[in-house]
C-alpha cells in the first residue's frame, strides 16, 4: 500500500509541476509568431510551422500569419505546413488535417475561426458543442486570404473615417 501511495504521489507531482512548464520543441525555437509577434506556446493550438524547399522556416501563431507567409515566400515551395492540433496542441500535417472554419470559438488573428485536427472524430464533436464547418486544408487556407481582404478593408475605412475628422496618419508623433 506504502508502494502505491508514493507511486502516486511521484504521477500527481510529474502531472502537476513538470507538465506545465512543458514547452514544445518547435516553440522553443521560435517562441514568437514572426508577424505579429505573439506567443506560439500560448496559441499552441493554432500555432503553425512552415519549412520550404531552400531549408527557410517560418513559425506563426495561425493560419492568418502563415497565409501572409505563403504569399511572401510564393516562389519558395513549401516541403512540409505543420499545424497544431487545436485539442492536443501538438503539431500534425496542415494538408492533411481535418478542419473547421468558424463556430463559436474566437480565432487567432482573426473573425472567422480556422481550426485544425488530426482525427475527424474530433471535428464532429468540435462541431456539435460550437458549430462552425468542416473544411479541407484549402478551404481553410482560402477562408484566411479572404479574412486578409476583410482586415485591409475595415483599416482601410476607419483611416478613411479618421482622415475624414482631420486625422493624418503620416504626421503621427515619431515619424
């Protein structure tokens, strides 16, 4: 009984200290979405990692950020797309992943919510508790050129409505 008692003891101390301070590999590297500069670990459930042909990666924390890449680095062709798993947070292959646009779930980086899951399974009960689609890789990845479009246009009406008020965005403090 002794035996279990400190075998227990030992899983519940791993579950409750060393869990949480795990970081993944990939987080280690680039702690930082190289776009916007926000936090992959904390977004390890959208986070994203790109490695091309040339032996050049880049790590983002969505697919907003990596689709700003892909169009960046149009001639560079992209050996491997990597996405983390929006419920294991780990990294699985974009293309093949399952997806959801939309649903209740705020998304990172934008409006309309792109999430991504190794095993459909998980789709369908992402589905029934917050809705949303399910999508392939490029529908997802067209959902967030189209969410690009959607940002240029609201900064482009709300510089419009500030200009409109006297407002130059070229005259600001430290230019």
């Amino acid at each position: 009984m002794r035996g279990f008692r400190i075998a227990t003891a030992s899983a519940l101390c791993i579950i409750f200290f060393a869990l949480p301070g795990y970081a993944h590999e990939d987080t280690k590297k680039y702690a930082a979405c190289q776009y916007c500069n926000m936090d992959r670990e904390d977004f390890g459930h959208a986070r994203m990692l790109i490695e091309y042909s040339d032996g050049t990666s880049a790590a983002t924390c969505s697919l907003h950020c990596s689709a700003v890449d892909l169009v960046q680095n149009r001639a560079n062709i992209p050996c491997r797309i990597m996405v983390g798993d929006y419920g294991a947070k780990k990294l699985i292959d974009a293309t093949a992943a399952f997806w959801v646009i939309g649903g209740d779930k705020p998304g990172v980086m934008t409006e309309t919510a792109k999430w991504a899951f190794e095993k459909q399974a998980d789709v369908e009960e992402f589905v029934k508790k917050h809705g949303g689609k399910r999508a392939t890789f490029l529908e997802a990845l067209r959902a967030a050129y189209e969410g690009l479009y959607d940002d240029m246009k609201t900064t482009i009406e709300r510089v419009k409505e500030r200009k409109s008020h006297g407002w130059n965005p070229c005259e600001q403090p430290g230019r």
